[in-house]
C-alpha cells in the first residue's frame, strides 16, 4: 500500500496540479513520471491484484440471506442492522 500512496501524493497530486496551473503535459510528464523503482513495485501490486482477482470466489447474496439489509438515505445506500 505505501508504493500506492508514494505513487499518488508524490506523483498524480502534484501533475494533476501542475497540469491546472498551465504547466505543458510533456513538462509534468518529464517532471512526475514514475522512477523505475516505483514503477517495478506498482507493477507487482497490479500483477499482485490480477492473482487475487483470478482467485477470489464469487458470491452472490440474496436480501433474504443476509441480516442487513440496504436503506436509501440522501441520495447514498446505506446498510442498516436488522434486528
């Protein structure tokens, strides 16, 4: 996770910023493109994710299955507790 959050505050923040501001895409591409090194670890937690992904069960959940159930409040889905 700390390859993701480096990756993010150090990388897309400040382009996205930069971009804002003016600043020519091949100036914030030269300035913010990721090392070799960072981009070696993303390329592990991608490949890493694909593997989880691949494996994970699918599980599908019928309302009448489960004890909560979900509440539409404000526009958001929230789930709420059943008793």
């Amino acid at each position: 996770m700390q390859a993701l959050s480096v990756f993010w505050w150090c990388h897309v923040v400040p382009a996205k910023m930069a971009l804002a501001q003016g600043t020519s895409e091949q100036e914030v591409r030269s300035r913010y493109e990721p090392t070799r090194i960072l981009q070696a670890h993303l390329d592990y937690l991608k490949k890493r994710g694909d593997e989880m992904l691949k494996a994970a069960k699918i599980v599908v959940f019928n309302p009448s299955d489960t004890s909560t159930a979900a509440s539409h409040t404000n526009g958001f889905t929230q789930k709420a507790r059943l008793p």
